[in-house]
C-alpha cells in the first residue's frame, strides 16, 4: 500500500504485518520487564510506564533507521540530549532502562525469539541479584531515628546526624540520625532508652531510605 511507504524513497522494506508483530512482541517484552522490576522494586508510576514504553520506541527507531548511519547518529544525539534533561536514578533503575533498551534493540532487528529468551533470563538474573547481598553488611539493620528533645538539652555528633529541626514555635528540635543497630530485635530498648533521655518526647524509628532524585 502506498500510504505506508515513505514519501523520501527510502529503501527499507518492512512489512506491515512485520512491524506490527515486532510491535506486539516489544510491549509484551516491556509489560514483562516492568512486571519483574516491580515485584521487589518500589517507583514512581510516572518510571513504570516509561519502563513498559521503552522497548517500543526503541523498537521503532532501529526498524526505520534499518542499516542507515546517519540515521543513527542522528537518533543516538537525540537519546543523549533526553539524558541531560532528566533526574539521575539509582543504580537499579539504570540497570532496568538499558535492559529495556537492549529488549528493544534485538526486536528492532527482527530477532523477536532472542529478545524473549533475552528478557526472561535478564529479568529473572535482575530480580535474583536484587535479592542478594553482595556488601556483605546487614541493610536490615539500616535505621533512621528521629527524636525530639527540649531547647535546653545538648545533643552531640556521636553517631551521624543528618538533620535539625525546630518545632513546636522554635522551642524544640527535632534530630534526625542515620544509626546502625547490633541487633533488629533492639528497637524497642533503643526506644526507650531515647525516651528516658528526652523526657519522654516523640521518637520515631523508621527504614532508612538514601535520599535520591526520582525518575
């Protein structure tokens, strides 16, 4: 049909019915990846769908490039400006992008059962490795502890403080520490150790969470 064929006389030729199938199979493949990234991974919605997308796009530009040079260039420029316009993520998050880039790239070049296979066992090596820990420390036992004290009481840089605020008009501050505990089942002594101390004001004991720019 001649509504499909490009109006600068490009000499690709790629089907209909083939670009629709490495369509298809390029949203199954994102639909897969984002599904295994977010069963142990928590992000923002805006990530999850881009994940799904990426593939597809992808996709799209290595079958219209199809073998030209400049062509490509010209794509790998653009990608490179999105960079420089975006968040920097996590390492994971990095790792999940080119994952679906990668998917994407192989159907893009017609190897449809190869990105499958490749997408499985990428996605099943991701979410094992996620699970496993490589530093050897407990991450577990990684807290944030809050605790607010009166204006009269000192406090000292002990442990590592990485937060001070005023509350209640300025005539308490609230501190905030990043703490590793000897022991997961110690929370509630550390608690109310802290509570003796700080005259029973509010102490708050929570996962620490590094502090990151969302994608």
């Amino acid at each position: 049909m001649e509504i499909f064929n490009s109006v600068f006389g490009s000499l690709a030729s790629i089907s209909v019915m083939n670009f629709c199938v490495c369509i298809a199979t390029a949203i199954g493949i994102g639909l897969f990846i984002t599904f295994m990234y977010t069963r142990h991974s928590v992000s923002s919605k805006s990530f999850t769908a881009t994940l799904a997308l990426l593939p597809v796009v992808v996709c799209v530009v290595i079958l219209l490039v199809n073998g030209n040079i400049g062509a490509g260039v010209a794509v790998a420029g653009a990608f490179s400006l999105v960079r420089f316009r975006s968040a920097q993520g996590s390492a994971k998050e990095i790792a999940a992008i080119f994952l679906a880039m990668g998917a994407g790239l192989i159907v893009g070049m017609g190897y449809l059962a190869f990105a499958v296979i490749f997408a499985v066992i990428a996605s099943i090596a991701f979410l094992v490795f996620a699970n496993i820990n490589f530093s050897g420390s407990k991450a577990s036992l990684k807290k944030s502890l809050t605790v607010t004290i009166p204006e009269t009481l000192d406090y000292t840089h002990k442990y590592e403080l990485t937060g001070v605020k005023t509350t209640n008009m300025g005539s308490l501050f609230r501190l905030s520490y990043s703490i590793d505990l000897k022991d997961a089942n110690c929370e509630k002594k550390l608690i109310d150790s802290v509570r003796e101390r700080n005259g029973n004001l509010e102490v708050m004991l929570n996962r620490f969470e590094p502090a990151k720019a969302e994608l």
